[in-house]
C-alpha cells in the first residue's frame, strides 16, 4: 500500500484504518478533553480554580458572575493559509469554536470579590469562601381547639 502525504496533517487513511466501531466523534472528544481541565484547591477563606486553556490568548476568554454562577466562556477563530511561490492556496483551513463551564459559587459573591489572571494558557481564578444565610426556620405549630 502506498502512502500519501497528508494536506490536511493527518492521513488521509487515519480514519478508515482505525477500529471500526469508533466513530470520530469519540476521536474528537478525546482531544477536547485537554479543554478546560480545571482544578480547584481549597484555602484558608478562599478556593483557587486553574483552568487549562492550551492556544487561547487573554482576549479570547471571558468570566461572567449571575445569579450566583460563574461562567468562563472561551472563543477562538483561527485561518490556516499556507500558499505556494505563485500565490495559489495549496491549503486553507478554518477553525471557529466555543467553550464554556459553569461553576455555582453562591449569590453572596460579589464580581469584584473575584480575582482572574491569565497566563501561558492557565487561567487562575481566586472566589472568596462566602456563608451561605440559610434562613432560621422556626417551628409552627397550628392551634387544635378542641
């Protein structure tokens, strides 16, 4: 069997030679699982989230607070052109995705309680520990006449 050089970075027999019963859905997921891993370390009055965001610039994430959710949310749009010495396209590809998580942190947190800094593809995110006021549930008992 001859092999081709690929265009698109993988052969072009990749797919067909894999197992039969995986679909690329499951080859896509895998990759995506890198995505957005966060870990969440617990310290004294605060919790810490690191969140692994591999090829993403500053300005492509954003964290929202509502109604006691936070939402990081992560876009890119990217465009492969590769040209020979005539000018003539010999590739282009186009990438446009979205990514988000949503963590519950409570309605007592505020927006700018929260701290964020973004550095070589981690989002670090630091939310203050924040009591939940449950509200003192008193007894009622309901008159019997009798």
């Amino acid at each position: 069997m001859m092999m081709m050089p690929s265009l698109f970075g993988n052969s072009l027999f990749d797919e067909w030679m894999d197992f039969p019963f995986e679909s690329s859905f499951n080859k896509t997921a895998k990759r995506e699982t890198n995505l957005m891993r966060t870990d969440v370390k617990e310290q004294e009055g605060a919790y810490e989230l690191e969140m692994e965001l591999p090829g993403y610039k500053k300005e492509d994430v954003t964290a929202q607070l509502k109604d006691g959710y936070l939402t990081i949310q992560a876009s890119k749009n990217t465009t492969n052109d590769e040209k020979d010495a005539q000018g003539n396209y010999i590739r282009r590809e186009r990438y446009t995705g979205q990514c988000s998580r949503s963590f519950y942190v409570g309605e007592e947190v505020k927006q700018e309680d929260i701290k964020a800094r973004f550095e070589d593809g981690i989002l670090k995110l630091v939310v203050p520990k924040v009591e939940h006021k449950k509200p003192i549930e008193e007894n009622k008992f309901i008159a019997i006449e009798g």
